[in-house]
C-alpha cells in the first residue's frame, strides 16, 4: 500500500474523481468540497489517498478546521 498527498484539490480531483464518482451520492460532500476548492488561492486542505495494486481503495479530505471525511474499500483496509 502507498499513501499519496495531494498539494491541491485539482491535483486530488485528477486522481480520484472517477474512484468517488462510482458512488457518488456517498461522496457527494468530499466531492463537492474538493471542485469547490479548486478556486481557492490559499487552501489548507488536507488531500490524501492510498493505492494497492494501482487502484485507489481509499480517499480522504480535510478542510482547514474539520474532520477528516474518507471513502474507502473495507475490505482492503
């Protein structure tokens, strides 16, 4: 397993639109944050996710001040 952080949301939208997509109405909140972030010039996100086998099976996002809000494969991790 790798974990991978990302410096921007446009950078984590790149890699992991398509994984949080397969369920969207779950993700519709880290997706919404993550595009609604892309146009911020100071964003202190934290932006992570982890690979096996070259597939995401897990994705996280934390805002400045939040918690930590993640999807992922259960039965990797």
């Amino acid at each position: 397993m790798q974990l991978r952080r990302y410096h921007t949301a446009t950078e984590y939208l790149i890699e992991n639109e398509s994984y949080l997509e397969k369920e969207e109405v779950i993700n519709s909140l880290i997706l919404g944050l993550a595009i609604a972030n892309k146009e911020k010039k100071n964003d202190q996100s934290l932006y992570i996710d982890i690979i096996q086998n070259e597939e995401i099976q897990f994705s996280a996002i934390r805002t400045a001040g939040r918690n930590l809000i993640t999807y992922g494969n259960k039965e990797t991790l």
